[in-house]
C-alpha cells in the first residue's frame, strides 16, 4: 500500500510537485558551506576539529557517514545530495579559507 503513496501525490499535484521539489533543492545548495561558514560566528564543530578548507564539503561527508555527531539523524541522504553544491561553494571562497587556515588554524571544539 505504501509503494502507491507517491504515484498518487505525483498524480494529484502534477508538476507542482517538482516544481517544490526543486525549490525544496536549489535552496539547500551548499548548505553544509553555509553551517560552517556563516550559521554563527561562535560555532564549534561536533568533532574535534574541521579544516576551514573545504568545510562545507567535509562536513557534508561526515553528517552523512556519521549523522549521530551531528544530531542530523534522518537527513543523512540530503548531506550527501548538498555535496557537490558544497564542494562549488567552497571552491569559491577557497582563496579567502586558504588565507584564514593560515591565520587561524581548523575550526575547534577546545577540547
């Protein structure tokens, strides 16, 4: 009965559905560049440490391979699909996180 659900929403919604399920996409690109660049200015990683370059794209593998570090328990598959988004963004910034590696070092918990 479950496996019918979905072709019953695509049926009734029509493209709708994917026209949200886009929007639902394109606003979590480079999400996991986002968390750890500009989500807070005092925000420590759940692990010991996470290198400014490349965060986001780190951080995305690590919410996916261990989601219970990052209390993101069910959203592992949306980490691994904000990848390449992740991975763009940083490249983007890479000369400015090049630069605050130098200067500041990996983002870290103090422990």
């Amino acid at each position: 009965m479950n496996h019918l659900v979905l072709p019953l929403i695509l049926k009734r919604m029509g493209p709708w559905f994917l026209v949200l399920a886009a929007i639902v996409m394109l606003s979590c690109m480079g999400c996991g560049t986002i968390i750890t660049r500009y989500v807070s200015p005092n925000w420590t990683p759940p692990e010991p440490s996470l290198p400014r370059i490349y965060s986001g794209t780190v951080f995305d593998f690590r919410c996916f391979l261990h989601p219970e570090m990052h209390d993101t328990q069910g959203i592992g598959v949306f980490c691994l699909v904000d990848v390449p988004f992740s991975f763009i963004a940083d490249t983007v910034i890479l000369p400015l996180t090049i630069y605050e590696q130098i200067k500041y070092g990996s983002y870290s918990t103090g422990k």
